[in-house]
C-alpha cells in the first residue's frame, strides 16, 4: 500500500516521492521540513507536541527549541 497524496487548495503533498508542488510548480524543500509537513499530514486532528516533532523527525539527538521553530518557518513560508 503506497503513502497517499495530499491536497490543499492548489497544493499536493506526495510522500512516497517526497514533494511538495504548487499548481505545476514543485517547490524545495529541506528534507527535515518536508519531514515535519508529512508527519502532521499523517495525524489529522491529532495535536503533536514539540517532543514528539523533535524524537521522530531529529531521532534521540539533541536539537534545540530553535530548529524547530525555523523548520516550521520554512514550511510556513513554503504554503505562502
């Protein structure tokens, strides 16, 4: 069973191929950003707590507060 694609509006999120387009138009993404949209993506209307964001997406490493919140940045800016 493959990953479904996502839609939006004007955008699609694929997550088997790992992309975010926009009308026709992919858009560039870091891969841990795009890591962050797709786990939100898979739990709708669940809330997912920074811990959660930072064990799956970074693993056990430690990542501080603020990379977080410049990936969720970057993904914000690429939906406009």
């Amino acid at each position: 069973m493959s990953a479904p694609t996502y839609r939006c509006g004007e955008f699609r999120v694929d997550l088997v191929n790992r992309r975010l387009v926009h009308l026709d138009r992919e858009i560039a993404l870091e891969p841990r950003v795009f890591a962050v949209i797709a786990e939100l993506l898979r739990r709708p209307g669940d809330l997912v707590t920074r811990n959660e964001l930072l064990d799956i997406v970074w693993g056990h490493r430690y990542v501080t507060p603020s990379t977080l919140n410049r990936t969720i940045a970057l993904a914000r800016r690429a939906f406009g």
